[in-house]
C-alpha cells in the first residue's frame, strides 16, 4: 500500500499540476531541401545562429531540445520522444536538396500530421511554409495543417506586428504593437476556416513603395487546433536581429508552452472577426 502511494506521489510530481511534463522534450529541424536561410546554416559542425538562441532559451526554462537538419527523424517511432516538433525548413523535405542532411520518407509526411493529429504540438517559423507545396489547385495536407503557404516576398522593410487577440497564451508577454525590420512573406491559401488569427502585419508607408505590400493588413501569427493537437505559425525569423530581440524570443517560449498543451486552447477561427478586407 504504501508503495503504491509512493509510485502515485512520484508520478504527481513528474506531471506537474497540469497534466504535462515539466521538462518538455522538442525538436527542432532545419533541414532546407530548397532555399537555406543565414539563420540556419551551419559551419562545420557548429549549431546554427538559431539553433544557439532556441538552445540557449530551452536551458533556460529546463527544458530538452535537439536540434537537427536529419529529416529522417520525422517518423512514427521517434516523434513519440516529443511533446513539440519547431520547423524552419524549406522545400520538399523528401529531398536531400540543398544542404544534402537525409530526406524524410515520403510516408512520414502522413505521420507527422497523425503525431499532431494525436495531440503533438508543432511551430512553424519563417520558411516553415515554404515547404511541402501544393501542387496546382490541390492545397497539400501538409500546407492545411499549417495554415498557409508561402507565395512571395519583396525587399525588407521596418513593419508594424499588431496583436488582434491580446492575452492569448501563445502570445505570453509580446507586446501588443512591435516593429522590427523583417523579411515579410506574402502567402496564399490561408486556412481561414480554421486559422485563429493572432497578429497582423501592417506594412505602413511601404504600401506606397512596394506594390506587392499595398494591401490591408494580414495575418502574420496565428494558430490552430488540428484534432487534439496545437499547430502555431510565426511568420517572422528570417534576420538573426529577430532571433536576438527579447521580443520574438518570448513569442517562442510562449509558443513552446502553448503548443505543448498546456493552459486553454482559444483555437476558435477568428479570421473573418480580426483581419481586415479593405
């Protein structure tokens, strides 16, 4: 009897009052099948400039990161080591292609929406939708889950982030308006039935100097609920600045903890309630 109170004691204590492990286990893969960003390339055998600060920021909340460019990772047996997947990836990941780290299996695509299906936690950063493209009119499952896709970008620019859902926990403590210079993705094939907006991109004055820019402003962050799992884009990353600022590393630490499961979903579609059309 008193073992068993022992074992229930332990258990306790290993979840935590909320049901989740204290020590949260990620993964975070850069593998770039197209284009490789500054911020994730390696030299030699050296993390990554993002790697280090996501590294650096998981110490420091006594959590478990791995970091990798091995896309062979992503399979049925090895997610289950995770409680949240951090993609900043480009291209078809079923490719060796650019930096030439391991393919996923083309099956391991259907794996990895099932782990987040199941109730796996996944964060898209940056260039995380620029992979798996759709093919023509058909929206790949892949670009469903995320929530959109990238289709362009123009030169950098100073613009504005604004928060349409203050409070949100994958916000935490983001101001509600910020403004950093930033490589600001237009994308397509936005999830709007399912997408919980979190903040805009407002592109300011550069609606008078880029084109492509001169449109309202449009979601830039958001999340969504994809079966029992938690899905979180965040459209900004590309500048190693960004990877530095307070800011943009309290989003992540908010997004880790509310991809993870923990704390309320507020996953309800918003689009039609927050995003402007003129």
């Amino acid at each position: 009897m008193k073992v068993e109170i022992l074992l229930v004691c332990m258990v306790g204590l290993l979840l935590g009052s909320s049901g989740y492990p204290e020590t949260l286990k990620i993964l975070y893969l850069t593998k770039s099948s197209g284009f490789e960003h500054s911020v994730v390339k390696r030299e030699g055998s050296s993390l990554s400039y993002s790697e280090n600060v996501l590294t650096k920021l998981c110490t420091g909340n006594n959590w478990q990161i791995e970091c990798t460019k091995d896309a062979s990772k992503i399979n049925p047996e090895n997610l289950k080591n995770y409680n949240v997947v951090i993609f900043y990836t480009s291209g078809d990941l079923t490719q060796s292609g650019t930096d030439e780290h391991p393919p996923m299996k083309t099956e391991d695509t259907k794996a990895l929406l099932d782990w987040v299906r199941n109730g796996g936690g996944f964060i898209g950063i940056h260039s995380a939708n620029d992979s798996f493209h759709s093919k023509g009119d058909k929206v790949s499952e892949y670009v469903e889950m995320l929530g959109g896709e990238f289709e362009t970008h123009g030169h950098q620019f100073k613009g504005k982030v604004i928060v349409v859902d203050k409070g949100h926990p994958a916000l935490g403590n983001f101001p509600e308006k910020w403004e950093t210079m930033e490589e600001w993705y237009i994308m397509k094939n936005l999830n709007k039935e399912t997408m919980h907006v979190l903040a805009l991109l407002d592109p300011g004055d550069e609606r008078n100097k880029q084109k492509m820019y001169d449109r309202p402003s449009y979601p830039i962050i958001w999340c969504i609920g994809y079966g029992k799992g938690r899905v979180v884009y965040n459209g900004l990353g590309h500048r190693e600045d960004v990877w530095d600022s307070k800011e943009f590393q309290e989003l992540l630490r908010a997004h880790i903890l509310w991809a993870s499961g923990q704390g309320p979903a507020n996953a309800e579609p918003n689009y039609g309630k927050v995003v402007p059309t003129e």
